[in-house]
C-alpha cells in the first residue's frame, strides 16, 4: 500500500522531502486545523504531522476518520497538543523532538535577559520615534546577577551554561532530581528561587498540573525591580497577574514567546493584557524558531515517523514502549500492540505456531498499560495471518512490514478482558 502523510503548520519542507524519498505521499496545509477539520481531513492518512497549535484529541482519535491513522509526529518539543494515552489506546505511535531546538529556545532566552537589562526595546522604540535618549540610566550588566531557572531539563540545563559564561549565578528548581551542571546550585523550593533570583526564566513542560504555575502569589514572591521571562508554555502563566505586577513596576521587564491562546495561523490578530506595558519583549511563539532548529526537526521527526512505518521502531516514542529490533536479513516483520495484560504474547506464539509461521528474532518492550513487540518471521505474511493476529485478544493493532503488499495493518478485534 501506499503511505501517506498529512503534513500541518508549515512544517520544514525538508521533513517532505525525506518523506517524499521514501516513497510516501505527502500533502501540506498552512495553518492549525480544528478539531472538526482535522477530522475531516484524516480519511486516508497514515501518518500525521503537527506543530503546536494542532490539538490532536481523544474525540479526534476516536472517530471513524482516524481509525486508519499508524502515527503522529510532533514536529516540535511539546506534546501536550496530543492525548498520549488515547494515542496509544488506539495503536497511534506519537514522537517529538525532544532535543532539535534546544540551542535555538537557549540563545533566544539569553538575548532576551540581556535586551530586558539594557532596556534596549524602550531605546529602540525612541530611536524609531525620533528620540535620541542617551542615558544610563536604568540600565544594567548581566555580570554578577542572580538568574533562577524553574525547570532544569535539556533548555534549562543548557541555559545554566551558557549564563555561566556571561558571568552570571544560577540557581535552579525542579521537582525531578537533576544533576547542576558546572557552578549552577539547587534550591529546595520555588518560594526560595524566587527570594533570591534577580532574573526568572521557566522552562517546565505543558502537564495540566503546571497551569498558572506562576500567578498574583508568585510575582508578589519575587524580588522588587526583577525580571521575568516565559519561553515553555503558555498557559504555565497568569499574564493578567503578570500585567499586573508589570504596570505597578514590581517586575521591570518581561518576555514572553508563548500565550495562553495563541493565532492559529500567521497574520491573524493577537490579542494580550502585556501588549503596550514598557520593557516587555513579545515574540510568536518561536523559541524554536530558526532556520537550524527546524531543518534539525524536520530531518530528526521524518526519520522517526519512516523508522516506525519501515521496521516498527519505537525509539523515543512518548507513548509506546521503546522497541527496536535489528534488520534480518530474509525476514518478514510484524508489530504488534497490546494490552499488557497476562497472556498475550503466549496466545500471539501460540497463532504463530498453528498457521506454520517461525519465529526467528523477537523483541517485547511494554510501559505502563502498553505492550509492544516485534518478530521477525520466515514467511510472508498474508491477510489470514494477519487477521488472526489481530483477533488475539489484547491486540490493539497489528502491523505487517514486509512483503510484497508493504504496509499493511489491523485493528484487535477481540475483547481485551478475554484471553484464548
């Protein structure tokens, strides 16, 4: 059969051509989709490639329209567009770039410390305006200050070093044991950080427990005349308590890339309580956004997308169990998801053994709720294995990888709760 892709948001014309290289077909939109046109949109399609600003829901997954769909790649860090858990319920494997944009997110968050100091967006705004204010006033090193990083991961981390490098102390919190890199110290609790630190940067992931992590409690916390900066996700902030604590100068600067509702598409209106408010830097969401980073996203999630589809690899998956069994040579291979609940890979042996197939590798990974493995077989695999491998109680999907028919897949279509 022939794989075809749904390639949403812009995404790196680089992720088509590794794509279209590998003989899928592949058709692009512009924008976001919403939910009702998304479904639509999905008859059809193999594989799905978003953005941000997709929301890839259980209502989307569940329908009908989807029932045909093997993967989604999120051409970005984030995966909170995406319900992981009805993903992978309904046999949808799901990757993101956890690490491809990285440098871009780290450079852009320095820069901006370093604008917000000097004051170099309200000297800007005065040049432009025909003023020629020469004054130091207000204006400040980097050198020497305290900047304090909530959520100590790739960005975090990274952004550690490189504000080393310009002299500055770091503090850090995170809720996860993290290793402090080079002279950066951990602090026990966010109240902490924020006594201490002159600069807050947050880069904590999009879980729902993270909303309005930082609200009227937390910017009151911060020290006087401190400045603030949100380049993870929008709704992590209250930007009415940040505007707020802006307007009567208890934080002097702000910058903030990520909103908690977002144009879907270039050109459209924006709206925001920080638009006006002096020394606060705005930027579309586009952290990540260089010429680099994507063209890194792009070449990393279309080799992870055509890996799964190819040889049924899961590495780095963030809802499958991480599986990857090396090429045979002479081999048919079979992927098959399930419920990892007893029995299941006894009742798929089993069906191996009575339709005369022989196993020669295998790999079983499972996570949480989720099993997944892969055989290699010595024979080919034709629609009566493969439907009764789907029919094994368990199975979620079932995917053939090799043979004349290429791609091919089913759905379980046996009770879960029921093991033959």
């Amino acid at each position: 059969m022939i794989v075809k892709a749904l390639l949403l948001e812009n995404i790196n014309p680089l992720a088509i051509e590794k794509l279209e290289a590998h003989g899928i077909e592949v058709t692009t939109a512009k924008g976001a989709l919403d939910e009702d046109e998304l479904i639509a949109s999905l008859p059809g399609v193999d594989m799905l490639g978003i953005r941000s600003k997709t929301q890839v829901t259980k209502r989307v997954l569940d329908s009908a329209e989807a029932d045909g769909l093997l993967a989604v790649g999120a051409f970005c860090i984030g995966t909170n567009q995406i319900d992981l858990s009805a993903a992978a319920d309904r046999g949808v494997t799901v990757f993101n770039a956890p690490y491809s944009n990285t440098r871009s997110v780290v450079e852009l968050a320095m820069a901006e410390i370093i604008m917000m100091a000097r004051r170099l967006t309200d000297r800007n705004a005065d040049m432009h305006a025909g003023v020629w204010n020469k004054s130091a006033l207000h204006s400040h090193e980097v050198r020497g200050r305290t900047l304090g990083i909530v959520g100590y991961g790739n960005i975090g981390s990274q952004l550690s070093v490189l504000a080393e490098m310009f002299g500055m102390r770091v503090l850090f919190y995170d809720i996860a044991e993290k290793l402090a890199l080079g002279n950066a110290e951990r602090v026990d609790t966010l109240e902490e950080l924020l006594e201490r630190a002159e600069v807050i940067t947050l880069h904590v992931d999009g879980r729902a427990s993270n909303k309005n992590l930082f609200s009227e409690r937390e910017f009151a916390l911060m020290r006087p005349r401190s400045l603030f900066l949100n380049l993870c996700r929008g709704h992590v902030v209250d930007v009415d308590a940040l505007a707020a604590a802006l307007q009567s100068g208890h934080i002097a600067g702000a910058s903030i890339d990520v909103f908690p509702a977002e144009p879907k598409a270039a050109g459209q209106p924006f709206e925001s309580p920080l638009r006006g408010i002096p020394n606060v830097i705005l930027t579309p969401h586009i952290g990540g956004s260089t010429m680099e980073a994507q063209h890194n996203i792009a070449e990393f999630v279309s080799g992870k997308l055509w890996n799964y589809v190819s040889q049924g690899a899961t590495e780095m998956s963030v809802n499958i169990p991480s599986v990857t069994l090396p090429n045979g040579l002479g081999q048919f291979r079979i992927a098959h998801l399930h419920k990892n609940i007893p029995g299941v890979m006894a009742a798929l042996n089993q069906r191996f053994g009575d339709l005369g197939v022989n196993i020669s590798s295998q790999v079983l990974g499972t996570w949480g709720q989720t099993g997944y493995v892969v055989s290699d077989v010595s024979a080919d695999v034709d629609d009566e294995v493969l439907n009764t491998l789907a029919a094994v109680p368990g199975t979620i999907r079932v995917l053939s990888l090799g043979g004349p028919a290429g791609l091919r897949s089913r759905r379980g279509t046996a009770p879960v709760s029921i093991l033959a």
